[in-house]
C-alpha cells in the first residue's frame, strides 16, 4: 500500500517536468539551434558514483552494526558449551560449564531445564572430544585439530 502510493506520488511530481520537456522541442523548433545528443559519459559516471555511494553506506551500516554489538558489555567467557548432543529432531541435551561446574541441560522447543548439576568437571572444555566426522576429516588432511600448525 505505501508502495502504491509513494509511486502515485513519483509519477504526480514527474508529470509536470515530463510536461516541460516535452514543450521545450515545440517552442524551440522556430529557432536554427541544434539539438546535442544527451551526455552518456556524464550520466554513466553520475550512476556509478550514486552506485559507490549507497554500497559504502550499506558497508559503512554494517560495520557501525558489528562495533555495536561488541560494546555491550556482556562477559561471555563465563558460560561455555562443552557439548551439546541431540535427542530428537528439536531435543537436545547440552552440558554447559559456569563458574567451574559443569551442567546437564535438557533442552525442547518450549523449555530447558537442568538435568544434573556435577560437582566436578566430567569434561575437560578444553579439550573436548572430537567426533567421528572431525577424526575422519583429521585423517584425510593429515592435520591435527589441537595443533594446526603441526603436520
């Protein structure tokens, strides 16, 4: 609807300036004045400035956008997902590691809730275990996950 409308708008304020120039020819045509070809160069480099000029903004949005995002303030090292397995096509389990306990979550579409809360770490989040995907790829390139600078 706003579309519509700010179309009809376009077209009522272009009408008048389509009107100029059409009456232009006609008025012009007692007079020996010849008529120039319009300026394609001039016109190419305007719509590739505009061009320029509206990707930099979308550019220049996006990187405002990022930096915002890291100002914040939230602290997110203090949570860490250690694992996280699923159950179902939207149930998962996921144990999470907060202030040096690690927890078991049960997680649905409509609630998590805390399986069990262990005492000591049952998982090392540093290094957690790699599935069967990751030690075949592992195998493939002939690179170590831990270490990748290593061959």
């Amino acid at each position: 609807m706003r579309f519509r409308t700010a179309v009809a708008g376009l077209v009522l304020v272009a009408l008048p300036v389509l009107a100029d120039k059409q009456a232009e020819p006609a008025q012009s045509a007692g007079r020996n004045t010849v008529s120039s070809a319009p300026d394609t160069l001039g016109t190419l480099l305007s719509l590739g400035a505009g061009l320029l000029a509206v990707i930099a903004i979308i550019y220049g949005c996006a990187w405002i956008i990022r930096r915002m995002n890291g100002m914040t303030g939230m602290n997110n090292n203090a949570i860490r997902v250690v694992s996280v397995m699923a159950l179902g096509a939207r149930e998962r389990i996921a144990l999470i590691e907060v202030g040096g306990q690690q927890i078991l979550l049960g997680i649905t579409p409509t609630a998590i809730r805390t399986l069990h809360v262990f005492e000591e770490p049952v998982v090392d989040a540093g290094n957690a275990p790699t599935g069967d995907f990751a030690k075949r790829l592992q195998s493939m390139i002939g690179k170590s996950w831990n270490a990748p600078g290593k061959e």
